[in-house]
C-alpha cells in the first residue's frame, strides 16, 4: 500500500525537487504529497492526521528542522512517523544529535534520485 508523506522545506523549489526525485524513483508514496514550508506548518499538517513518512529541512525561518524533530516526537500519535532529514548540513555531529533526537535518517543535498530511494526504500515496504 503507498504511504503518506509530508516533504518540509522553506524552498518551494526544493519542495519540487525532492517530490519529483521521488515520484521519479517509483516509490510507492501516496498521490498527495503534503507540503510544508517551515516547522510550524509542518506540525499544524500532522495534527491529528499523522503521516508514514516525512522528509525536513533543517535550515528554515520560523521552526527548523532540528527543533520540529523535537516536538514531533514529543507527540505520542508520531511516534511511527519515520523522519528523514534533507540538508546541506553535513557535520557529523550534527547528523548523529537529530538522530539521538529522533530522526530516523539523514540526505545531504545536494541528493541523487539514488541516493532518496536507498534511503527511503526501507521505510516504504
Ligand atoms: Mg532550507
């Protein structure tokens, strides 16, 4: 069955890219493809209607990525989600702190149609 997602970025444009990527790599992802454009609106999308999957940003206005892991996961309805960061941050640190956060995976922009679908196959089972 395909699985709903929710892509997070503060480019629309990247938002664009990213849905293409995996429309393009044949992932078995739900028609509608939900967007949101910072952390906030991210939130307001998945309440009380929590998604499978969802691919955030870190750098944006208003709440960025780092902090929207934070809270997603602070909500019990969310606890399935799996979370896959999207950024051009790349410092180990960084990457291995979301996670600890509870970010299930991470892809460094700038990203290959491989690269999306190795990291996401595994949650689209
Ligand atoms: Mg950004």
């Amino acid at each position: 069955m395909s699985k709903t997602m929710l892509v997070v970025d503060d480019s629309a444009t990247m938002r664009k890219i990213i849905t293409r990527t995996i429309r393009k790599a044949g992932l078995p992802v739900a028609d509608e493809i939900l967007e949101a454009g910072d952390g906030n609106e991210a939130l307001q999308k998945i309440e009380g209607k929590p998604v499978d999957i969802i691919l955030c940003d870190i750098n944006m206005p208003g709440m960025g990525g780092l902090d929207f892991v934070k809270k997603a996961r602070t909500n019990e309805a969310n606890k399935n989600t799996k979370i896959v960061m999207i950024s051009t941050e790349s410092a180990e640190g960084l990457i291995a702190s979301v996670k600890a956060d509870g970010a299930d995976g991470y892809v460094t922009k700038p990203f290959t149609p491989e690269t999306i679908q190795k990291e996401l196959a595994p949650y689209l089972q």
